[in-house]
C-alpha cells in the first residue's frame, strides 16, 4: 500500500496538501514545525496500532490537538486499485470505502520500546507475516469459541454436581421402600385386606410418586425458561434502533433496506421472548394442574390409610411411610437419568472444546513455523551484526497471569505456582484436570506436593474456566546484538543498542508501508551512515518509508526520493518546499534546516578541505 496525498482541514496544519512518492520521503524542518504531528494524522487517519499502549494514547491526543475538530483524508493505492480514507476528529474510527491494509508507524520512543517488550518484538515479526489477518482473527474466534464452550461446561458441571448432591442423599431410599414395602404387604394379609384394596393402595401410591416427579421435572423446566427468557429481555433491551435519514444527507434513505433488517431482527427477537414467556404460561398451568392431581390424589390415599388405621393401629402411617418412599424413589430414578443425561452432555462439550483447542494450536503451529521462516531470512539479511530467535509458545506471561488472578484469595502462594503451572501444562490440560478431579496430573506435571496441587484444584473447582483455557500463549522473540565476539540480548542493550538492533529489522520488510518518526534519536552518526542508510537503498521496487529527520544522511546519503520541507509562522505548519533530492532548493531546504545553512555548510566543507586536503596525511 502506497499513501499518494496527504489533506487536513482545519487546526494546527490547517490548508495542508502533500503528495508523497514510492521509495523514501524524507520529512525535514524545524522544531514545532508539524512533522511529528503529521505522523500522528497519519496513524490516526489509518486507525494503524502502535507498539505500546503509552504511544497509542499519546499518539491519539496529539492527533486530536493537531486536529481542533477537523478531519484528515488520505489518497491511497493498493494493489493498483486507488481509494480515500478519511476521519475526522470525531469519528471513532476511519472512514474508507474499503479495507485498509496494515502499516507500520512508529514514534520516537516506540523503536526503543519494541526491542525491550516481549509483545513489541512479537509484532515486529509479524509485520513480515503475510496474509496474518485471516489466520489471526480465525484464532480470535476460536479463542471465543473455547471461552464459551467452557462457561457451559461450568454450568451444567454445577447443575450435575447439584444432583449427584441430591443423588447421595437419597442412596438408602430403594432399600428403605422395599423393607416398608414388605412390612406393608405383611400388614395387609394380617388385617384381610381385600386384593381390590392392595390394588387400589399400590395404584395411588404409584400416581402420587408419578406426580412428584413431574412436580420436579416441571420446577426444573420453569427455572430454565425463566433463566433463557431474562437473558433475552436483557440482549433486547439493549438493543438500539438505527437513527432516522436526515434531510441532508440526501434526498433518498439509503439505510431503508438496513433498517428493514434491523428492526425485523429485533422483532423476531421479541417474537421469540414471547413464545418463551408462553413456554412459561403452559408450564405454570401444568404446575397448577399438577398440583391439584396431587391434592385429590392425597385426599384419597388420606382416606385409604384412614380405613387401614380404623383396621390396626400404625396400619395408616406404614401406609404413609412407603407412599413417601415411593416418590422419593422415583425422584430418584427421574434424577439419575437427568444425571446421566447431563454427564453425556459434559462429554459432548468437552469433546468439541478439545476439537477446537486442537484447530488453535494447528494455526499456532502455523504461525510460528511462519514466524521461524522470518527470523531465518531476518538473520541470513543481517548476519552476523543481528540475530534473531524464535521459541514456540514461549511467552506464557499472560496464561501465568490469569492462573494467579484465579488462585488469589485461595490462600496459596499463587505467584510462584501460576508461573510454575503456565511453564508444564497447557491451558486445556490444566482445565481438564481441574474439571475431571485429576490430582495426579497436576502433580506430575508440575511436581508438587499432593496437598498444595488438591488445595489448588478445590480453590479452582469454584471458579470460572473459561479465562484459563483462553489464556493468551503465543511465541517468544528474542533479539540479540554483537559486541565483539558475543551476543548480547534485548535486555542487556542500552537505548542505542536496542535501536540499533530494531531498525534494520524494521527496514528489511518489503511491501507494508512503514513511517518513523525521527529514527536517527539514539544513534550514532556511524551507525546512521554505515547501517541505516545502508538498509535505506536496499529498499525494492514498490516501497515506500515515510521519515521525519533532523539528520542530514538519511535524505541525502539515503538518495531520498522526496523531500518534503514543513514550516511555521506560530500560528500553524505548512509544507514550505517540496522536491526531488536533485533539485537545489531541495538542496537549499537540507542545508539550510539541517547543516545550520548554506553558509555553514561551505564553511566546513573549507574546514575539511584545508585540514584533510586531498585524503593524504
């Protein structure tokens, strides 16, 4: 992608209009002229990421000051296609009548910044990535996928370990009835109850056991069509309408079709709360229904056990006695199928969220053997001043992260145990191990002590899942420099060092546009000469940098391909001269911005000639 003009309205660089070329433009011009500021549209304007959250806040207000209400447009051209981006300082995000291809912008303090973060050396990596964005988002859905999968794990993992808990407290019910059931037998031959009478007695404890269960399958049905109604009510009421056409935006409404759409899917939306909410009536009406079966129902077994009483004392409440047991039992067989329903439904869930993981670490796969293929090139292209390392889902900072935010509280020392648990198991080995009861596991894998790894998994059980299986892992970069005959790594480079390092690596990606702003901060003038420009000239065909420079060597010794001179009255920037470097008031601009003026410069060139003559000592 190639930017072709640069417009603003209004603010600072108010009336500003440059075009830029393929290859190198060089942004040169004094202090408080703009460049800076121009950079920061930019980024805006292409809605572009920054390597740092401090640069991107920074960046965003700065482009809002510039701006003072205004708006930015951009001429671009991408794969020979041209198109307009534009936003103003109101608009959330930029305005274009297609997608934007990603670039590469980088304030001052970002280059030092990328080479010292983790995350910034990540992204410059994957600057390199083609076609990154598909497999990226891909992993962002999937990611979605196995959060929500888990919460529904949890969920019906706490409804089963409700009814297992119901489950254990009936386990002596089945027994219980078929002792009473003998003793009742046995009292109804001793006081000669006739067969009609043993008949009718078994038929009504029968119903009132049918009716029970039903009372509790239809409690359990009300509670879950209550639950799916209020989470409906509250997507609907959050929903918002698509504002009116107004006048001036058009004589004909251009969003009717959109509209139409919108508001059909809120109506179905209402549509569907309203079956629920009749889903809901049906069910207290079977409710009320059943409970008036279970009235007369126990009217009459009242009555039985009066009849048996009148015939032997104790007859009535033996009676009563296995009616209650009756029911009871067949609660129990009704929660032991719902049990086993709601076990098969666990397995299913949890087959599918491991079919899922699978297809993330496939695309992790992929990604890092991408990743390894750059840092290939990278180190073939910079050897042996520069290498670069790549270590598979080596950067677990975030997962050991959210496994200490789940463990606080929990008593444990969880900031040397997260770390320890993101190092030897996976996100989906640990979940499974917590939700499965799997002790052994954990100790083995982290080789700790059986008491801390059972109080962790208790303190676990309790807790959401679903963050721990989406926890962030993803590959680690590491830098390294040479000095003199070792390597020295990220994180013992000095400023300098560490931009030293990032910016070749920078320079060395061909097609994504890349803008710096003031490169050449913490360098010295050899490595700016022997390194940077260097890389400046091996630039390819289609390229395009975008460089705001106080240093005279990147335009000139870096054959710039525009120069693109800012100026100020105090009041607002604006383009002063802009040029090829072949041209002399292209000439005149450098020297005179850079080389302290034409005088100054004529004066050193004598300096040097006098002292240096012709290269002899």
């Amino acid at each position: 992608m190639l930017i072709e003009q640069v417009q603003i309205e209004d603010g600072f660089l108010n009336g500003l209009n440059v075009e830029f070329v393929p290859g190198l433009n060089v942004l040169i011009g004094a202090r408080g002229t703009g460049k800076t500021s121009l950079i920061e549209l930019i980024r805006f304007a292409l809605g572009a990421s920054a390597f740092t959250e401090d640069a991107a806040r920074r960046g965003h207000q700065q482009a809002l000051s510039v701006l003072q209400g205004g708006q930015i447009s951009l001429v671009l051209r991408d794969a020979g296609e041209r198109f307009v981006v534009t936003r103003a300082a109101r608009d959330e995000a930029p305005r274009s009548t297609r997608q934007i291809p990603s670039v590469t912008v980088l304030a001052q303090s970002e280059i030092e910044a990328v080479g010292a973060q983790a995350t910034g050396r990540l992204l410059l990596i994957d600057r390199f990535r083609l076609n990154r964005g598909e497999i990226d988002q891909r992993r962002v859905s999937l990611t979605s996928t196995l959060r929500s999968i888990t919460a529904e794990i949890g969920g019906v993992r706490d409804e089963l370990r409700s009814i297992k808990e119901q489950i254990s407290d009936m386990q002596t019910v089945r027994s219980e009835r078929l002792y009473a059931v003998e003793q009742q037998r046995d009292l109804l031959k001793s006081i000669a109850a006739t067969e009609n009478d043993r008949r009718e007695l078994v038929e009504l404890q029968a119903r009132a056991a049918m009716l029970g269960v039903r009372s509790g399958v239809y409690e359990r049905t009300a509670t879950t069509l209550g639950s799916l109604r209020q989470t409906l009510v509250n997507i609907a009421e959050g929903l918002r309408t698509i504002e009116p056409w107004p006048d001036s935006a058009g004589e004909n409404d251009l969003l009717s079709g959109i509209r139409q759409r919108s508001t059909a899917a809120a109506q179905a939306l209402r549509t569907t709360i309203a079956i629920v909410e009749a889903a809901e009536s049906d069910i207290q009406l079977l409710i009320v229904d059943n409970a008036s079966d279970r009235l007369l129902t126990d009217e009459r077994a009242r009555a039985s056990r009066r009849a048996f009483e009148e015939l032997q004392a104790g007859a009535g409440a033996l009676t009563r006695q296995v009616e209650l047991l009756t029911e009871r039992e067949a609660q129990l067989g009704a929660l032991e199928v719902l049990a086993d329903e709601r076990t098969k439904r666990v397995a299913e869930l949890q087959a599918l969220r491991r079919r899922m993981f699978e297809e993330l670490e496939q695309d992790r796969t992929e990604v890092y053997k991408s990743r390894f293929q750059i840092t290939q090139k990278l180190n073939a292209d910079l050897s042996p001043e520069i290498k670069s390392e790549i270590v598979e889902s080596g950067m677990t900072d975030g997962y050991a992260n959210i496994i200490a935010s789940a463990l606080r509280g929990s008593g444990l020392h969880y900031n040397s145990l997260a770390p320890l648990l993101a190092s030897c198991m996976s996100p989906l080995e640990l979940v499974e191990a917590v939700e499965s009861n799997d002790m052994d596991a954990i100790t083995e894998a982290a080789d700790i002590a059986t008491e801390r790894a059972m109080n962790m998994m208790t303190y676990l059980q309790s807790r959401s899942l679903a963050d721990i299986v989406a926890a962030p892992i993803d590959d680690a970069v590491e830098m390294s420099l040479l000095d003199g005959i070792d390597y020295k790594r990220s994180n013992r480079l000095s400023i300098g060092q560490r931009c030293t390092v990032v910016l070749p690596i920078l320079l060395s990606g061909h097609g994504e546009l890349l803008i710096i702003d003031q490169p050449e901060d913490h360098l010295d003038n050899a490595f700016i000469t022997e390194t940077l420009v260097e890389q400046l000239r091996k630039r390819q065909t289609g390229d395009q940098f975008i460089l705001a420079s106080h240093n005279a060597n990147i335009p000139v010794l870096g054959d710039a391909d525009l120069v693109v001179r800012l100026a100020s009255d105090g009041r607002r920037g604006f383009v002063e001269h802009t040029g090829k470097l072949d041209v002399p008031a292209t000439a005149r601009a450098i020297t005179s911005v850079m080389e302290g003026g034409v005088e100054a410069f004529q004066r050193r060139a004598v300096f040097y000639q006098d002292v240096l003559g012709d290269g002899h000592e």
